[in-house]
C-alpha cells in the first residue's frame, strides 16, 4: 500500500481542506478519500493535475504518489 502523508500535507497547505482540494481536482470529496487511503487508484492525468493543482515538480511525482507505507 501506498503512503499519502506527504501528499495530505501539501494538500492542507495549499488548499487548507481536501474538500476544497477535490473540487478543484474535478472529484468528489468521496473520490479523493478513496484515493489518499488507498482504496482507489489514481489515474495519471490526476496526478499530472494535482501535480499542477499543488504547484510541484514533476521531479517530485514519487514522494508525493508513489511511496510506499511502511508497517512498523
């Protein structure tokens, strides 16, 4: 499973709640939990949008959507 804390926290920087988030993303707030818990996948032209949403690097797409949780 993925981890999406860093991503969350962008999210809340930027957007301040991940309902505000989601709207602009072009999802429900349902659709954007799903996926920031790991019950959905996300699809690459959400990632390229949330890329431009957030303001970050496209260097930067793995710590943000592709790093994987660690069970300790």
């Amino acid at each position: 499973m993925l981890e999406y804390a860093k991503l969350r926290g962008v999210i809340r920087e930027k957007y301040k709640t991940e309902y505000a988030f989601a709207k602009a993303l072009g999802v429900t707030r349902q659709t954007l939990g799903n996926k920031l818990s790991g019950r959905s996948d996300w699809s690459l032209r959400e990632i390229e949008k949330a890329m431009q949403l957030l303001f970050l690097p496209a260097s930067s797409v793995c710590d943000y959507f592709f790093t994987p949780q660690v069970n300790v």
